[in-house]
C-alpha cells in the first residue's frame, strides 16, 4: 500500500503521540525532532487532526 507524504507524516505523529504517557504534554517541536517532519508541515497536519478530534491542543 502506497501512502502520501502527508498520510505517513500524519500516522508517524500519532503514533509518537501514542507512545508516550497518557496526558503528558509534548510539543510540535518535540514530534517533528524524533519523527523527522518538517515542522511547518507537521503544524498543518495537527491543526487538521486537532479539527478531526484526533488530537488536542
């Protein structure tokens, strides 16, 4: 299965967000640093996951 560059960056997001502590806050900073995602792209992908209800803020 083939995915794009912004479904993979968005899937590597959640699940660094998956694999910390429940409730510990981390930045996007933080995300884009251990998963390699540019940090511009990785705040649109967590402003669309944060619309989706997928994140929080």
């Amino acid at each position: 299965m083939r995915l794009t560059a912004k479904s993979e960056y968005g899937l590597l997001a959640m699940i660094d967000l998956a694999s910390r502590p429940l409730g510990s806050p981390v930045s996007a900073r933080e995300i884009s640093e251990s998963q390699a995602i540019p940090s511009k792209f990785l705040e649109q992908l967590l402003s669309t996951l944060r619309k989706a209800g997928l994140v929080s803020a």
